[in-house]
C-alpha cells in the first residue's frame, strides 16, 4: 500500500524527532511491504518567519491532499510576542479547521522500566496506568466567541464556552468505541453543577452510551477527577470530556508517568484522516536544539497512532510499539529519561535502535513463523 503524508517538521527539537519518525516509518515500509511518500510542506514559525502566515495557503492544500499529517514541535520564545495570528501554533488551529477534526485522542501509560520517574508513590504507581484521553477540540472557550473590550469596572474580556449535540456526540462516540476495544470504562468529565454546558454534555453523553450497554459510564466533576487521576489513576480507562477540561487533565495525566516526551497525540476525522503530534507540543527545554538530545519517542509513537488510526495497520503500530518497549527495556534512555545504571543515547541513536529493534522483532517472528510451518 502507499501513503502520502505531509510533513511539517516544526520548530526547535521538530526537526531532529521527525526525522527518527520518518527512519522508522520507513523501515516499517520496508519491513511489510508499504510506501510512505513525505511531502514536507512549510509551517509553524519557519512559515511565519517566510511568508508571515503560520500556514500558507499553499501548505494548507498540500496537507488537505495527503492521507494524513504529521507536525513535530511548535513554538517558541522567539515568537512569544506575535500576536495570535503569527504564532506557529496557529498553523495546527488551521489544520484542525481544514480537516474538520473534532476530538484529540491521547494514550497515557506508564512504561515498563521507568516507573520510577513518576513523581506518584511505588503503592500507587505499581497498580498500573493505562489511560486514553478522549478531548474535544471543536467547541469549549478555546474555539469559541471572544470579546474584550472596557466596561463599568474598567478592562474586561470573556471567552463563550459553547457546546452543541453534535459535538458532543462526537466525542463520546469516539471514546465509547475506544473502550469497547479496551476495559469498558468511559469516564465523562464534566463540571454539570454549575455549568449549562457540562449539563448538555452530561445528558449526551448519557444518550450516547444507551447504544452501547456494554460499556459502563462513570460521571465524575472535573475538579474531583482532578484529585482521583492522582489518587487511584489505575482506575480510569478511557476519559472523555471538553476542551478545555481536557487541555488541562491531559497533561496532568502526563506529567503523573514521568515521561511526558514520550507520548503521543492524535486528531482524528469521522472519515480516518488525522492530525499527528507529540504530547508535548510546545518542548519547554530550548537549549537542547539542534544539540542531538531531545526524546523522539514521543513523535515515532504518534506515528504508530497514525498507522492504526487513519491507515489500518493495527499490526505495524503494535511492532513499532514493541520496538520502543523493547529499547526501553535494555536499558537505552535519551538524558530525559536516564536515571543510573541506563545507557545514555542521543536522538539520531535511539531512533536508529528502535528501527533496529524492528528488524530483530520481524526476523524472530519469521523465524518462530517458518518453524512451526516446518
């Protein structure tokens, strides 16, 4: 099969961790038999500082004709006065709207081997943490009606927190059908005392779940699920709530495992077509660029999202998957993740270890495939 991908490799680390996606992405062509074609198209702060606009036109169309899109990193201090529209970050905003996606999709695990990085207590951490962040990014405050202006009081601005049925029902859709595949538990998170909205949400999602019996539904209040994803985060399975909720619970959760670089991040259409990034979008550390030490496991297990998600291909995500646990677990760590006793490797390096640890996996497995032929 071939697969056309636009690339934006992003600003600061983007370039150096799209590019060990990219190496990775190819050996798994190689591997089973694909063709991944990158069409690498200007965006982010390179394209502001090129042509003004965070997304020309031109790219725009270019990631509008491809299978999906894969952006590294965006953003940083150099830009941090523009105004919004000159930001990097608003070319991903002009993706979302092209592309119509409507809800972002975030696994948190805790990997085997680093468990200790977690900043919760070993009784809590050796339960597990499995979780898959359902968002929004349709509605909420961050898209809606904003005004500013001056009034009695002096100053004033509000952002409209608007929801409708369909958004909702996209959202929820999304997570019932991820937990049917998984443990059966979505957690709705709402703030519906108080909140019109999160009432509406609340009562859609409830709709929602009546097609799916076998799927139990858990209603919990933002704030209170602010303190339970800590407390007894082994609990939760799939979470589903709004944007702005889920901006803020997502990298919570996150930051729990220890080894927020090493997330990925989906966007999904109702037709497949995604948007692909790592958890940490915006790297908050500028003087490792350029200097071979970021953490690209973050990107290349975005990548694996997009081969499940907009392609199909269960079974070349899980090898990718594999692969990184497999590197993990003999001890290789990009400085974000080395504690003693780790083997430190640069970026280039352990990209070219989980595209090797790909190969082993797919040999052992031919092997293992042709004894029990024989």
């Amino acid at each position: 099969m071939e697969y056309k991908i636009a690339l934006i490799k992003g600003d600061g680390i983007g370039p150096e961790i799209t590019k060990e996606a990219v190496k990775v992405l190819n050996t798994i062509g190689d591997i089973y038999g694909h063709k991944f074609e990158f069409n690498e198209v200007i965006g982010a702060g390179e394209a502001v500082d090129k042509c003004g606009d965070p997304l020309p036109e031109e790219s725009l169309q270019a990631c509008l004709e491809s299978d999906s899109v894969m952006i590294g990193n965006l953003g940083g201090k150099k830009w941090d006065k523009n105004p919004l529209e000159k930001k990097p970050v608003k070319a991903i905003f002009k993706i979302r709207e092209a592309l119509n996606v409507s809800t972002n999709i975030r696994p948190i695990t805790l990997r085997k081997g680093l468990e200790e990085l977690s900043p919760l207590k070993s009784r809590i951490i050796e339960k597990g943490m499995d979780v898959i962040v359902v968002r929004d990014i349709a509605g909420g405050m961050l898209c809606a009606q904003k005004e500013s202006g001056v009034g009695m009081f002096g100053r004033e601005a509000s952002d409209l927190e608007y929801y409708n049925e369909e958004i909702i029902r996209k959202s929820a859709l999304r997570a019932l059908n991820l937990a049917k595949e998984r443990r059966q538990i979505v957690s709705s998170i709402d703030k519906s005392n108080v909140l019109a909205s999160s009432m509406l949400w609340k009562e859609i999602v409830n709709e929602t779940s009546k097609h799916y019996p076998d799927i139990k539904i858990k209603h919990h209040l933002v704030d209170n699920a602010a303190m339970e994803v800590i407390l007894e985060p082994y609990k939760f399975d799939v979470i589903v709530t709004s944007n702005m909720f889920g901006d803020i619970l997502a990298d919570e959760l996150s930051q729990i495992t220890g080894t927020a670089s090493m997330l990925p991040s989906a966007e999904v259409d109702c037709n497949g077509k995604g948007l692909y990034t790592p958890n940490q979008l915006h790297h908050p550390d500028e003087s490792i660029i350029g200097l071979d030490r970021a953490n690209p496991i973050g990107m290349i297990t975005s990548a694996a999202l997009m081969l499940r998600y907009s392609f199909g291909l269960v079974e070349e995500a899980e090898a990718i998957e594999n692969a990184v646990d497999s590197v993990i677990e003999c001890g290789y760590a990009t400085e974000d993740i080395y504690t003693e006793g780790k083997i430190l490797v640069g970026t280039e390096a352990m990209g070219n270890l989980i595209a090797k640890y790909l190969n082993k996996l797919s040999n052992d497995s031919y092997k293992l495939y042709n004894k029990k032929v024989i």
